[in-house]
C-alpha cells in the first residue's frame, strides 16, 4: 500500500502564521490532520484522519487506531488552548 502525501509541519506552521494566529498548541505527526484554528487560535483536527495517521505510522488496526486515539490524543489535556477534534459527518 502506497502512502498518500502528508502536509508537514512546516505546513501547518506557515498556515498558522499567514493567519496571525500566536501560541497555537499542535500535536506532532498530525499535520496531515489539521483543518485550522478557532477564532480563539486553538488547533482544529479531523479525527478521521487522525485514526488513520495512527494505523498507517504504527501497522496498527483501525480498532486498535481508535482506541490508541480515544486514550493517548484526545484524553491528554494541553493547557488552555489543547486542540481539538472535529468529527466529521458525510450524508
């Protein structure tokens, strides 16, 4: 299985400066995940892609994908501005 380019940190990094933005907290490794910031400059990620960076870095099922997620990304608290993650929904 070929792996699809990833956005990189440099990336997010010029994203969040071409928007002012200041103090953004972002997550290592999950540049190919984020979708911007609030008006209030916090880090918004898609947890879709999130699960899937997870399975692809560690050969990992997407259950085991999730759970890793659900215990290690979303259950760790960053301070004031910890990102957050944005389910999204497709009709």
């Amino acid at each position: 299985m070929e792996l699809k380019s990833r956005k990189t940190a440099e990336d997010t990094a010029n994203w969040i400066l071409d928007h002012e933005y200041e103090e953004v907290v972002v997550i290592d490794g999950f540049d190919d995940a984020f979708v911007g910031c609030t008006t209030d400059g916090v880090a918004v990620y898609n947890v879709d892609r999130c699960i899937e960076i997870i399975a692809e870095d560690f050969n990992i099922s997407t259950e085991d994908a999730i759970d890793h997620f659900e215990y290690n990304v979303i259950g760790a608290y960053l301070g004031p501005k910890t990102p957050i993650f944005l389910d999204v929904v497709v009709n």
